[in-house]
C-alpha cells in the first residue's frame, strides 16, 4: 500500500533519520517530504494535505532566542483537518504525556510501531488533544524576540 508522509522537522539530522526509517517500511510503499516549520511553501503544503496519510511533527520548533513547543499547535491544526499525526519529541516524556499520537524514546514501542498505532487508529478527540496541549502548555509559549507572527507550518 503506498503512504505519503510529511515529515515537519526543525532538525535535519533527526528528520533526515525518520524519513529513512519511514521509507525502508516494509508495511507501506512510503514516499517522505520533509520540510522544516516556518518553510513558506503554499503548493505543496496545499497537496501534502490533500493527499498525506501521515504527518510527523517534531514537537519543538528551533530560534535564535530558543525553543518552543510549537508542534502542538501544528498537530491540532492538523487533526482538525481530519490528518493523522504523530508528534515526536527528544525528552522521554511519552509515558507521562500519555497520548497514543505523541513518541519519543521513553516508549518500549519503535517508532514505527507508533506510527503504526497511529494511522490505524481514529483521529483523537477533543479530550485527548487538550491533556496533550495542557502536558506542554509552559512551553508552547514563543521566545521573546523570534520575530515570527504565527504558528504556521
């Protein structure tokens, strides 16, 4: 079966590792675009999500001044879409969170498992989306000066 993925990442290296484990899954025929959040790129975003049965988002979006954890307010954009999304962060917090569509490395799961997990489950309810946004509200707040007017991708 073949599966769009769009991986939105701010560090290549992490995002570069993802995409190359999404691509050699054997379960799906996956194609990966990768793109860091703030990329100003209105075509393909516009068909990524027509047509992506996934979305990975990296949890934290990088500036100067700091980091955020912006990609919660992209996965709930997301999710309102009707997108699946699986939000990957870098601080083994996943079994504290508690939400089947955040991973990071405190799991026993792969992440393909999580990713798995994700695309043959529903799309989260409101209840779930809210005790994920409220597990990292301190840190969805931008840091000062970074200059950007909004949470877009």
């Amino acid at each position: 079966m073949k599966l769009l993925a769009v991986l939105i990442h701010d560090e290549p290296d992490l995002r570069d590792l993802l995409a190359g484990m999404l691509e050699a899954w054997t379960r799906y025929e996956v194609t990966v675009e990768r793109v860091g959040f703030g990329a100003r790129l209105p075509g393909p975003m516009k068909r990524w999500i027509e047509e992506a049965g996934l979305f990975i988002v990296g949890l934290e979006r990088y500036y100067a001044q700091g980091r955020c954890a912006e990609g919660v307010d992209t996965a709930e954009m997301l999710f309102k879409l009707g997108k699946k999304v699986l939000v990957v962060g870098s601080e083994c917090k996943a079994k504290d969170v508690g939400v089947p569509f955040y991973w990071d490395i405190a799991l026993e799961k792969s992440f393909l498992e999580a990713a798995r997990d994700v695309l043959d489950a529903p799309i989260p309810g409101r209840e779930e989306r809210e005790k994920f946004a409220k597990f990292f509200e301190k840190r969805r707040e931008k840091p000062v000066g970074h200059g950007a007017k909004s949470n877009s991708i």
